[in-house]
C-alpha cells in the first residue's frame, strides 16, 4: 500500500489524517484526496472513543452495534457528534448498523444471491429486519 492507504491502529489514522488536513492547508495543494466515511468495527468497549476521535474530521460515520457499552459513553459520543457537526458546517451522516453477517438467515440469503445467482444480476439491495420486543441484542 501506497502512504495513508494502510494504518496499524485506529490512533495512526487519525493522526496521518489531522496532518494531511493541515499540510494541505498549509500549502494549498491536494496530495492525497482522504476518505469520505469510515466503519467503526472494533472492540465494543473502543466504539465511543473512536467515534469522538473520529467525529472532528467531518466523515460519514458507520459504527456497529453496539454504540456504547455505558450511558456516560454514549452521552459523550452525542455531545461530541453535535459539537462537531456544529463546528465543521458539515452534513456527514452518522449511523449504527446492527451486525448480521453470522447469522444463519443471512448467510443463506448471501449464499443464493451471490453464489447460486438465484434471483439474476442484484443492482441494488434494501434490507430491513423486523425488531421485536423478543429480540436479544434490542
């Protein structure tokens, strides 16, 4: 990978991220274009101190569930997303994505749209769960 195309943590990105940002501004020339968006998928407990550090750089933002892992946590991570939105003037959208991917219905729908082709080519994809009060991880 090429530089800024590969990190060993989360912390490395962020910084390789706030000096492109104030190299660029500095010289006035684009070097590297960055990233739109990010996905938070990482240890449970790492999710709000990745989004607050996160948030200030205006990308869009997917964190898995679950958001946070205490109500202090997930205050912060609020306080933080307003704060910044506020700030940058940004329209960046904020999301959390419950994970599916290991689930048994899931792995059979993959199965038969991307390998067995069963409905043709897809060209695009909605899918919504149903949540109910007998739901575990709501």
């Amino acid at each position: 990978p090429l530089e800024g195309q590969s990190f060993t943590s989360w912390e490395d990105f962020i910084s390789y991220e706030v000096n492109r940002r104030e190299l660029e501004r500095l010289t006035g020339t684009v070097t590297d274009p960055g990233i739109d968006a990010v996905f938070v998928c990482l240890l449970d407990e790492l999710h709000a101190t990745v989004v607050q550090a996160v948030a200030p750089l205006g990308l869009h933002i997917l964190c898995e569930k679950p958001l946070a892992t205490r109500l202090s946590d997930l205050l912060c991570i609020y306080g933080t997303l307003l704060k910044s939105l506020e700030m940058l003037q940004t329209e960046a959208i904020f999301a959390v994505g419950l994970v599916l991917r290991h689930s048994l219905p899931q792995v059979m729908l993959r199965k038969l749209v991307r390998e067995d082709r069963a409905v043709g080519d897809v060209i695009s994809v909605e899918h919504t769960e149903a949540v109910g009060w007998k739901h575990f991880e709501h």
